[in-house]
C-alpha cells in the first residue's frame, strides 16, 4: 500500500501543506486497516470508526484524502463510500461558546505588567517583553496562534495601527491592533535591535516574534505555535492560574466575547473576528441576551424579597 500511496501523492497539484495532510491521513488509514487490507468499504468504514473523534476539519479532510486514493487505486463504490462518510461524520450542532474568562483575565492583567526589571539575562529580559506584546496581540486582534507567529515585521502598518494578513482558508484579511498592544510591541523590538546582530534578512521579513532560548542561539529565528504555547503555560502559572483553566483558542473567544458585548453587534464581531459565517459567531450570542438582561433586572435589581 506504501507503494500506491506514494503514486498517488505524486499525481496530486496541491500545495505542499496539502500533501503533507493527505500523507498523513493515508498513513492513519494505513495504520488503521493493515499495509496489505483490501481497499473495500469495510475497511473505510473501520478507518471512519478510527477518526470519530477528530475534529470536523480533519475528518474532512482525512475522509477526502482517502476517497481520492480510492478513487485513485479504482476502487471502492464512490456512492457507498459517500454515503458511509456522510453518516460517521455526521457533525454536532453548534455549540455556544463557554471559557474562564476571569482566567484568562488574570493573565492577560499578569502579562500585560510584565517588564524586564526583573530578568536575571538579556534573554529572559526579551522573553519577558515578547511574551508581554505577544499575549496582548492575542486579546486584542483575535489572532489564532499561528497566525501570530507567522507575522513579520514588515506587515505591520504602525501609523495605521493594523497589518493584512493571509488567514485560514488562505483568505487576505485586515486586523486592527490596539494602543496597548502597539506599545508593547514597540518595547519588544527595540530591545531586540540591542541585541540583534546584522542580519542578511531584510528587517520587513523577519519575524516579528523570534525565539529568544538557548537553542537558537544569535540567530533571528521564527517562534513555532508549539514554542510559543509553553512560553505561555508558563506566564499562567506565573499569574497563580490553573493551566487547565486556559486553552490557548481561549484568548480569540475573550476577542469576539469582548467585541460582541461592546457593541451587540454580531455582524460586526464576525467581520473583526474573520468568521467565515454569521453561525460561528452567533456561538457567542449568548454573553449578551435580552434573557440575561431580563433575569439580572428581576432578581438583582428588582429588590426581591
């Protein structure tokens, strides 16, 4: 199957991020099925039994890769495989969105005071003010984590106070930066420019969050979704919080919950949040409902004795 596999991949004209997924799903259903099983239903069914609890996106697209293979070898009935695929990865309805928001309050307040009067190194003095500028990038644009790091210097229109950025769906998108945020950005490069030697990159195409360990020892090296994670499970232990308390999407909810109790405007938190679909945001409706309103009136402002 290995063999085939690799033929397939070969015939594909996607982006290389594409086949990597596609690599990855057949691996799984390979993984699932046997290198020798039959490319029948059953074993599609096994692997669709498999990915059950996997993300709506990734069953999509694991589920897609493999029919194509399918498809690719010849074999399987396209209807029945559909059909199988349309009943195991039937998705729940939409869920409302629930967080700790005084959690992540708590370490948006910690990192937001976070300095480098403190830093026993130069390094920890830059991790200090990068994570400081980072998390409050996070709370303030709505940013997913990948996103952010994938910024460089040279998208960000300081004057504007925004940048445009290519998001999920390889869609362009306009995101706005506040005051708080753009001054702790402004901390953060300029102490890197200390420290920084001469670099071959222009400076509009470094990164605008780089790695500041051991590790990456002088280098200007882009900070990875996973690295920048434990930078900041370590700023909520830091703030006395749970860890468990806080998922890194957490601070894109605190955005669009932010947003949509300012203004009680939906329409205009999924333009700011980028939702493809009013639905998503609609997720959020219920931080401010007349319901709400009407309950709070009755039994806390309504003296009832």
């Amino acid at each position: 199957m290995k063999t085939k596999i690799n033929a397939f991949l070969e015939t594909l004209d996607r982006s290389p991020r594409t086949i990597i997924a596609y690599r990855n799903a057949l691996t799984q259903f390979m993984n699932t099925v046997g290198v020798d099983a039959e490319l029948d239903i059953a074993n599609y069914t096994r692997f669709l039994t498999a990915i059950k609890s996997r993300s709506p996106s990734t069953k999509r697209v694991y589920t897609t890769a493999v029919r194509k293979f399918y498809a690719f070898c010849k074999a399987g009935n396209p209807f029945e495989m559909k059909e199988a695929t349309d009943h195991y990865t039937r998705s729940q309805g939409k869920r409302i969105v629930n967080f700790n928001r005084e959690a992540v309050e708590k370490v948006i307040a910690y990192c937001a005071l976070l300095d480098n009067t403190s830093a026993k190194s130069s390094r920890e003095m830059l991790e200090a003010l990068r994570d400081r500028a980072f998390v409050l990038t996070l709370a303030d644009t709505g940013l997913r984590i990948s996103e952010a790091c994938a910024l460089k210097r040279g998208d960000i229109d300081w004057l504007e106070q925004r940048a445009v950025i290519v998001g999920k769906g390889d869609k362009q998108a306009v995101v706005y930066f506040s005051d708080r945020c753009i001054d702790a950005l402004k901390a953060y490069l300029h102490a890197r420019s200390a420290v920084e030697p001469n670099s071959r990159t222009p400076l509009g195409s470094q990164p605008l969050f780089s790695r500041h360990d051991i590790r990456a020892s002088k280098k200007i090296r882009s900070i990875t979704a996973g690295g920048m994670w434990k930078a900041i499970k370590n700023r909520i232990e830091e703030a006395d919080v749970d860890r468990s308390l806080v998922r890194i999407h957490d601070f894109r909810h605190y955005f669009v919950t932010m947003t949509y109790l300012a203004k009680g405007d939906l329409r205009m938190s999924q333009v700011l949040a980028r939702h493809e679909s009013i639905a998503t945001t609609n997720r959020y409706a219920h931080f401010n409902t007349e319901a709400a309103k009407a309950y709070d009136e009755i039994f806390n402002r309504g003296g009832n004795d």
